[in-house]
C-alpha cells in the first residue's frame, strides 16, 4: 500500500472512528459518555462528530495532496491534546473534563496523522523530481 493510500485510509478510519464515538456519547453505554470510560459531554460528543466530518472533506477536499490533509488532521488533534491538558474542561465548556484515556487517544491520532501525512508528502516529493 502506497503512503498516500494508507494516509487516506486512516483518515477514513479516524472520521468515521469519532463520528461514531460521538453519536455512542448521546446513547447510555459504558464506553463512552458522562460516566464512560472515555468520559464525555454533549458539547465534548458535537466536537467528535464534527472532527470526523472534518477528517471526510480534508481527505475528500485535498484528494491530490492527502499528505497534507493528514498533516492539518494531526495538527488540529495536537493542538486539543495541548489545550486539553492545559484545561481538562476546556476552559469551562466541558461540563465532564477530558481524562487521560482521551489524552492517550488525542496524542495518539496527533503522532500518527502527522506520522502519515509526512510520509504520504515525502514520498509525493521524491516521485515527483
């Protein structure tokens, strides 16, 4: 699989992953939710049903350099792992603050957004010289 197939295929996985996770927010489970394992609010569950949407049109909108639509997803989810460690309850919207199992989650699309965005564009770079 080329570097830029597998960097579309993870933001498929991804958006799809948080579109999931946040509509499972707005259902009583154990996974996700107020008292969740990923423990999570209304606004908290809008914001992973709008990264998903976002993580569909940064692959469907720069279909040619899907590198960099990897490299902007990973840069957003490095920026609210930043943020979310600063303030858990993002500055007092989240009436459920962000907890270290969201913490590993955000970090971790971060590093492999950015992981496979770099390679997806690299590779681009050197085919194209």
């Amino acid at each position: 699989m080329q570097n830029a197939q597998l960097a579309r295929w993870w933001l498929y996985l991804v958006g799809t992953t948080l579109v999931v996770v946040g509509v499972l927010g707005f259902i009583s489970n154990p996974l996700v939710g107020p008292s969740g394992l990923v423990a999570t609010d209304n606004l908290h569950n809008v914001i992973h049903i709008a990264t998903g949407i976002l993580a569909f049109g940064l692959v469907l909108g720069l279909r040619d350099d899907v590198g960099l639509a990897a490299l902007l997803f990973g840069a957003l989810y490095a920026i609210v792992f930043v943020v979310t460690i600063i303030s858990p309850s993002l500055f007092g919207l989240f009436s459920v603050p962000v907890n270290a199992i969201d913490h590993v989650i955000h970090v971790g699309v971060a590093v492999v957004s950015l992981a496979l965005g770099w390679m997806a564009r690299s590779r681009t770079a050197m085919a194209a010289r």
